[in-house]
C-alpha cells in the first residue's frame, strides 16, 4: 500500500511506553476531533500493528545498545535528562551516581541526536551492540523449537500458559501443594499461584515473581526454588519446605508477561490503556504505601508510570487483598526481580533506615556471602533507596510498611549491573541461578530464624 508506506515515513513508529507509535508534531498534532481518531488510527495501520494485544511483533532492527558513563554531576543530570524527554531511548538500566553506566537502547533515527549530544558534553559512551534485535531473534526462535517437545524443564524459558499448566499438574501430582486464584488480569488472566503446605499452623512465606512482565529470570528461578521445595531431598531444602507454609505466585504481571512473549519482549508493565497510545503501570510502583513520591512518573507513557492512583492496577489489587487474608502468619515476603545481583531491603521511598533495619542489613550480608559460594556470583546489598534509587509504592515496601511484614526482601537476579542485554539471560544460566538463590534463600530464612522474626 503505498499510502501506509508514505503515512510511516513521516511517524516515528514504536517505543515501550505506547501502543507502538509516537505522533508526529507536523501530522498528527494538526488534526483534530473524528479527522485526529482516524488519523491516529491510519498511523498505527502504518507501523504495522493493530490496537490492543492483537499488535504484531515489535522489532527493535538497528536499535542499538550503548553503555554511557557520566563523569561529573553535569554529565549525570543530563543523561538522566534524556531518560525523561525522549520517546526513542530505553534505558534498560540507570546509574545511581557519577561513574556508574546508564544502560541505553537508541532507535535508529535518534542515533545523531544521541550522540551529538554526548560528545558535545563530552560524555564518555561506548557502542555495546549495534542491533539488539538479532538476540530477541534467536531467543524467539529456540524457544518456539523447544516448545514443541512439550517438556516442563529449566533448560529455557517458559510461556505463560506452559507455567500455569505445571502449577495445575503439581496440585494434582502433589497432595501438599494446592492452587490458589489470586483473582484476574485486566485482561482476565488468571493470577494463579500455589500453597505448599506440610502441615497446619506453620508461619507463611510469600514468593512473588514476574511483576515486571520482561525480566524472565524472575518467574524461571521462582518455579525453579518451588519445584525444589517438592522435589529435592538436600535437608537443608527439607527443612525450610516442611518448616513454613510456602505461598507462590511466579507471575504476578501475566499480561505484561504474555505480551512479551508474542509481541515486545522489552515491555515491563501491565497493559490496561490509558488513553488511546498508551499502554499499562508499572505494577512495582502502584502498591498504596508512599504511593508516587519517589521513582516514579506521571506520564502513563513512562515505564515507571506508577497509575493514576495506589491499586489502579487490577492485578496489585488483587495480590494485596489476598496477602491480607495471610495476617497474623504471613513472617516474610521476598520479590524476585533482574537485574543487577542485589539484595535490597525498605525503604523505597525515604533514605531513613526502617526500624529493623540492622537485622536486614546484617541477613542480607549473610544471604549473599552464601549466595557467593557455589558460583563466586557477587550481590551487593542494602535498603532500596541508597543502594539502588529512590522508588516508592512497591510490593516488598508495602508489605513491610502496611501488612507488618518484617523480613521483606528484593532480589535482583543475574546478570551483574554492567551486562549487556541484562534481560535476555542465556537460558544456561537459568538453573545456577535458581540453584545458588535457594542456597541464599535457606541462609536468608535461617538467619531471620534465629533472630526470632519468622516463630508460629
């Protein structure tokens, strides 16, 4: 059609935050009323997508990936700047201070301008991959010819319907595991989860993955340490799995994560719309505890869009009500995240320590000294505001902060902070990773244990 062709020539198609388009000033911003609707419509038939989740797949073809290291406060503000003014770069990953990289994706038609402005400030950067599209390609495709041998393992990732499917098969193989309804999606997916009980009246621990739809890693090694509580027979492994009463949700975004699984593998939030190119919330900024003071974004095109207000997400929701239901034995809440290999701990939201805040900081030493052992995998630690940045209105916060819930814990998984593609985890990785986590995950407990915080 060679009026699509001429129509996307003058549009910008596609960046995470909207629907897979981005308005042109001198088209788009002249229409108005049902001429702008149809307009608006035209643009996204030309960037080869259709509205809602029947969007085709989105390619980042010579989008490349650049490593930017601030050396002054100027050159920080200014790079942190872009992150906030400009649709066509991703940052996958943001420096804390000065000397730590920014993690950058550049669209192809943002290249001059990228670096034009990096080397008028003299702002060192280095050119890390010149098109990001070429490993979403080959995970896509050895994922798609693995699927067909229709084995549950942890030799690759796994599609949502796949996890949810061995959830239903541990219930009825299991007697001690049941399955839990969290409630649904906005798109009416199913939040779907497990008890692992071995008894009554044990204290309750929570582990939650995927609540960012693109960090895979998270629901693998969640799935990885459940099966291991059924399954292994180290008594160490034993131990903690009959000790507590196990509640287990590895994808508490399964939305977000189908989405990146059929059409972008970089989106990170939920995908209820706001507005007509705008797409979802960051579901780890909308839980009601300090709810949009620090971290977050009010543009419901940012990746850290926190929503118009704490639970507008269904799925946050839905996951508070049913942590609620747990008070009076839930003992700890540990997140799952990547990446960067941290161990984080509240507050979020304020750089004042939490009361407890010596004994997090002396089990978090503990967790990723054992972490360290098996793999020489190295994790820093400490409270998410001085370790990491400023964020509030997450999960763990709110569960410290609101439910009481004194051992709250983030894990940032592999890869290290200055990895390239951090998202897309070679799946090679994804079993020592599960395995040197839940060695971690038995010194994390075992520690609160003796300091009295997880007792019946």
């Amino acid at each position: 059609m060679a009026f699509q062709g001429e129509l996307a020539s003058t549009v910008d198609c596609w960046y995470p935050g909207r629907l897979d388009m981005k308005r042109n000033s001198s088209t788009v911003g002249n229409a108005t009323g049902r001429g702008a609707l149809l307009l608006a419509l035209l643009v996204l038939v030309a960037c080869g997508v259709t509205l809602g989740d029947g969007a085709e797949l989105a390619r980042y073809d010579n989008y490349r990936l650049y490593q930017v290291t601030p050396r002054s406060e100027e050159q920080f503000r200014t790079i942190a700047a872009l992150e906030e003014t400009s649709d066509s770069l991703i940052f996958t990953e943001t420096a804390r201070k000065v000397g730590e990289p920014f993690t950058v994706i550049v669209a192809p038609h943002k290249l001059a301008d990228f670096t034009e402005t990096l080397e008028s400030d003299l702002i060192p950067y280095r050119l890390v991959e010149a098109n990001v599209q070429h490993s979403f390609d080959e995970e896509r495709s050895r994922i798609m010819s693995k699927r067909t041998r229709g084995v549950f393992d942890w030799t690759d990732y796994q599609p949502l319907e796949e996890i949810h499917g061995w959830l239903d098969r541990l219930a009825s193989e299991h007697q001690e595991v049941q399955l839990l309804d969290a409630g649904r999606s906005y798109q009416n997916r199913t939040l779907k989860g497990v008890k692992l009980s071995y008894g009554a009246g044990r204290p309750a621990i929570f582990l939650e993955g995927g609540i960012h739809a693109r960090e895979w890693i998270s629901p693998a090694t969640v799935t990885y340490i459940l099966n291991e509580l059924i399954t292994s027979e180290e008594p160490q492994v034993r131990a903690i799995a009959e000790r507590y009463d196990w509640y287990v949700f590895p994808n508490a975004n399964p939305d977000g994560y189908e989405y990146t699984f059929r059409v972008n593998r970089l989106w990170r939030k939920t995908r209820k719309p706001y507005g007509l190119s705008c797409y979802g919330a960051d579901p780890n900024r909308n839980w009601d505890f300090h709810w949009a003071e620090q971290g977050t974004s009010s543009n419901p095109c940012s990746d850290t869009f926190a929503g118009p207000n704490a639970f507008s997400e269904i799925e946050t929701k839905s996951l508070a009500a049913f942590v609620k239901t747990l008070r009076g034995k839930l003992r700890a809440y540990i997140a799952f995240h990547s990446y960067s290999q941290l161990l984080l701990f509240p507050y979020g939201h304020t750089g004042a320590h939490s009361p407890n805040h010596q004994d997090l900081n002396e089990i978090a030493n503990a967790t990723v000294l054992s972490l360290a052992q098996r793999y020489g995998t190295r994790y820093t630690y400490g409270n998410v505001y001085d370790a990491i940045y400023p964020a509030s209105g997450s999960s763990v916060d709110w569960s410290y902060g609101v439910e009481d819930v004194k051992i709250a814990y983030t894990y940032e998984l592999r890869p290290g902070p200055n990895a390239f593609n951090g998202f897309v985890l070679p799946p090679k990785q994804i079993i020592p990773t599960g395995e040197e986590t839940l060695d971690s995950l038995i010194t994390l407990l075992e520690e609160s244990a003796e300091r009295g915080y997880l007792a019946a």
